[in-house]
C-alpha cells in the first residue's frame, strides 16, 4: 500500500489546519462507483486565546461534476476548546463515484473575548488513479 498522501495546510487568525487525504482501497468498489476516502484533520491553536470550533461546513466536488455541502454543528459529535497551543485531530471519511474528486470548506469559531470568525479549510485532492493505474 503506497503511503504518498500529501499534506494540505492553512493559516487563518491563529488556526492552522493541516489535512491528509488518503484512499482506501479495501472500502472501495470501483464496480459500483463507489471510491472511499479518508481524511485526517489536525487543529491547532497558534493564536493568544482559546477558542471553540462551532460548526463545519464542507464543499465535496466529485469529477462526475456532482458538487455537495455538508454542514452541521461540531467536528465528528464534537466542539473541542482549543487553548492556546493545544491540538484537536480527528479522522473522517467521504465516499465519490469517481476516483478524483476535492474538498475544501471552514470551520466556524468563537474565541474567548466572543468573536467569531472563520478559519479556511484548505482545497485537497481525493484521488485513486495510483492505486487503480497499478492494479491490472
């Protein structure tokens, strides 16, 4: 299995987040239009206050030309406080019918002194075309 995921990063007021898409092969069925993939997210607080991560909003773009939103409150059932210096990382997965696809998106936060603001997600690549170019 190749392990050449790319990492994907941003910087928005004091949030850094850094992505990396990965495929799964195991969880795909290409037969059916069915491509699986994971994504680790990591979170990190660089600014001077705390700050919560509110809600997500997501943009999936499938090369099929089928673009969707998902949004809600939270980060996989969760609304981590994120002090100064502290990390959240989490693990998610999306399901495209075609092996190439991106996503990109924000989280939305409100800090200590009760600002709110949005931190950009930055645009990553979903593809699959090493692992279907290598299976015969």
């Amino acid at each position: 299995m190749p392990d050449t995921a790319p990492f994907y990063y941003r910087m928005t007021e004091g949030i850094r987040i850094t992505v990396r898409p990965t495929f799964l092969p195991e969880q795909s069925i290409p037969e059916q239009r069915q491509y699986v993939f994971a994504y680790n997210v990591r979170i990190e607080n660089t600014g001077q206050q705390s700050t919560q991560l509110l809600s997500r909003r997501w943009r999936i773009h499938d090369s099929i030309g089928e673009d969707t939103v998902v949004a809600g409150d939270g980060v996989v059932g969760e609304q981590p406080l994120l002090v100064p210096g502290a990390v959240h990382e989490y693990q998610s997965f999306c399901v495209l019918k075609s092996a190439n696809g991106h996503m990109e998106g924000e989280y939305r936060f409100v800090r200590a002194d009760t600002t709110r603001f949005e931190a950009s997600i930055p645009r990553f690549t979903l593809t699959a075309d090493e692992w279907l170019g290598s299976s015969s």
